[in-house]
C-alpha cells in the first residue's frame, strides 16, 4: 500500500494534516461542517464516474476523497462571489499549486484533471447557487465548435463517445472522447441537409446516416481501421434519420417520409430491406433505441407537438401513443439496460427535460437545465451512466452526462 505526503500550505487550510492519515482527518472535519458533508457525499454516490476516470490511471480513492473535500470546501468558500466555476477553478489552482504535482505523478493528463475538478465545482455552485437539495447529475460543458444541426452520439465500448454534426460548410464533423480526453474535430465530408444519426452495433464500429441534397438517405461507416464512402440508400426524406441496432451487424433506420409517416428500413446483415410505412403523423425527426435483440423503441413529435411512442415487440408494432409534454425540438432517447428508457427533449424554456420508463411505469418529466438550441442527442455506456448532447447557444456543442 502507498503513503503519501504532501505538503498543504497552512495559510489555505491550517487545519488539515497532510500526512498519510488524511483521509481520517478529512472525516473528522466533514462531521464538522454538514454542508460540505452533504455535498461530498452526494459526489461520492452520486458521480462514481468522476472517480472513474481519476483511478483509471492508479489514483486511489482516499487520496481522490481528499482532492474532492478541498475543492468543495474551496468552492462553498467562493459562491458567493459570483465567479463562473472556470474562474473559481483558476484561483484554486493558484491556492493549491501542488495539486498539479500529483497529477503528473500519476501520468493525469492535464486536460483530464481540469475537466473533473471543474465539473466538482459545478455541482457545489449548482446546490449553493440554484437552491438545490441535491445537485443535478451532471454539468453542462462546453466542447466547442459551430454546429449547424443538432448532433449524433454513439459509443462503440465502455466509456467511448462518438459524437457527430453538420458543420458550416455542410460537410459531417467528429469529436470522440476515448476515456481519457476529447479529440479535435475531424471532417468527415459529404454535404448533409439534415442533423446525422449514429449507432455501434459492436466494438470498433459505427454507423453514421444523414439526408443528402437530393433528400435520399446516406450511409457512411467505420470499420475499425477506416471509413467508407457515402453510399446512397434512396427514399424521400422530409426530416433526418434516427438509427438502432437490435444485434451484431444489424440496423434498423427510420425516416419521417413525405406524407409525415413514420419510414423504417432495414439491414439484416448482408442486404436492405425496401422501405416499410410504419403510418403516424409525425412534426419532427423520430428517435429510436433497442434495448434487447427483439425490442425496438421509436419516438418523435408528434402534431400536437406531444411525445408520441411506437414499439416493435419482436412479432408486431404497436399503436402509437401519446406521453405528453410540449416539445421544441425532437426527441433523443437511450437505454441504460433492459426494458429501461431515458427521453430527453427540449422544452418551451429551450431546457432540456427527461422522461424515464423504469420498466413498470412512465416517470414524470424532469427539468435538467440548460439552454439548448438544437434537438438533443442521448447515449449510455453503461447501467449507471447517460450522456446528453445538444447545440448551444453559440452553435457550440454542449455535453451533460447523468
């Protein structure tokens, strides 16, 4: 087991110990001062991810406790100066200068540190400041760019983010986080009149679509070692596509047509199937997910500018349904694990709002925040994680994960 020993300069805290004991110590004030208490607790058990990516490269969870309670007790000393939580997160590393010493020990990117302790900023000043009893899970962040449509997200492995977009000059664009940092943009190509749609059916791979200029839908993907040409799939489109996988090499893309049906074309593993009419009335480009080898979920505005839902059950579709709301965009939707859905939307308030499906029961909308200018984009890696893309409002694109 390591011990460590780094020095704190006694005029930021005086009344810590930096000992190999400072875990015990840091408990001890915590039971002191219950708000910093509720607020690392709620870290703790509520953000495992951030935690994730700090041990991912050796750092134990006592001296990432430690690192944590600092900056929290940091941060609660700032709110109310009204600084952004880039500008506190400048003035904590100039208290705490040796904190960049021990990333560099344990080979933590740069990049990485200052985008895990800015987002535990973020959550204290989202209690402190929004009068929040819990903070919310997750932060908005800033990723950059100019998007001219809405983006498309996929993840090929545990904690991989693909995202994609139509830049200015209408051509697909491609960010991705590979655990560790986020990629600059890379230009895809194409010229895009529509947001894109993107799914993985299996690691290393991923299947971008969009709608071309001459309103047909395109099909570009990643093998592993490289990406193909566009190739052109026909039909009519009036809206962009949505995308999902039930299973390995198998894709199911849907489409709103020209009489505002909803569209579905298939591939089954070696060709594609004719387009299919799956009737509705559609306002908006649909969304779809599968959570099992037979089970596919598609969503979209409908004309009441409601939520509206259809399902494939593995022998027949259903109905569509009504689940309410009043949307301004339309629908993304993810799964975290079997017979478990997350649909976001953007609001009237231009936020974003999440509806679950907990498996028996649809839960009620939930305000997340935000000021989206763009339909969002959702994807899960994992049973306990979410991440939301959308376009802000400087045409940048904008990341929250749950």
């Amino acid at each position: 087991m390591y011990h460590y020993f780094y020095y704190v300069p006694q005029t930021y805290y005086p009344h810590y110990v930096p000992i190999n004991n400072y875990y015990t110590q840091a408990y001890v004030d915590l039971r002191q001062q219950p708000n910093v208490q509720q607020i690392f607790q709620t870290i703790r058990t509520q953000h495992s991810n951030l935690y994730t990516q700090l041990q991912q490269a050796g750092m134990n969870q006592q001296l990432v406790d430690y690192i944590f309670y600092i900056l929290i007790d940091f941060t609660m000393r700032q709110a109310t100066s009204n600084l952004t939580a880039n500008q506190i997160y400048n003035q904590f590393q100039q208290q705490v200068p040796w904190l960049n010493l021990i990333f560099r020990q344990f080979n933590i990117d740069q990049s990485t540190a200052n985008r895990v302790l800015t987002r535990v900023i973020q959550i204290v000043l989202s209690i402190i400041r929004d009068g929040d009893t819990q903070p919310d899970q997750g932060r908005w962040e800033n990723l950059g760019g100019t998007l001219t449509s809405a983006p498309a997200v996929a993840s090929w492995q545990r904690n991989r983010l693909d995202v994609f977009a139509r830049g200015t000059n209408q051509s697909l664009y491609h960010k991705w986080w590979d655990g560790r940092r986020w990629s600059d943009w890379e230009n895809l190509g194409g010229t895009l009149t529509s947001p894109p749609a993107a799914v993985s059916w299996g690691p290393n791979r991923i299947d971008v679509f969009g709608r071309g200029t001459d309103q047909n839908l395109y099909h570009k993907w990643w093998d592993g070692s490289r990406w193909s040409d566009w190739e052109n799939l026909g039909g009519t489109l009036t809206s962009g596509p949505a995308v999902s996988s039930r299973r390995t090499n198998h894709l199911d893309v849907f489409v709103r047509g020209t009489n505002n049906r909803l569209y579905k074309k298939t591939w089954n593993g070696s060709s594609w199937s004719d387009w299919e009419n799956l009737g509705g009335s559609l306002n908006s480009e649909p969304a779809a997910v599968s959570w099992g080898p037979n089970r596919i979920d598609v969503f979209a505005r409908g004309q009441n500018r409601d939520l509206i839902h259809k399902w494939w059950n593995g022998r027949t579709w259903s109905d569509w349904e009504s689940l309410g709301g009043t949307l301004t965009s339309a629908p993304a939707v993810s799964s975290r694990r079997s017979n478990q859905l997350d649909v976001f939307v953007r609001g009237t308030n231009n936020r974003l709002y999440k509806r679950t499906w907990n498996g028996s029961r649809w839960q009620d909308w939930e305000n997340l925040g935000g000021t989206l200018t763009s339909a969002p984009a959702a994807v899960s890696w994992g049973p306990n994680r979410v991440d939301v893309f959308a376009r802000g409002q400087n045409q940048n694109l904008i990341h929250y994960f749950l």
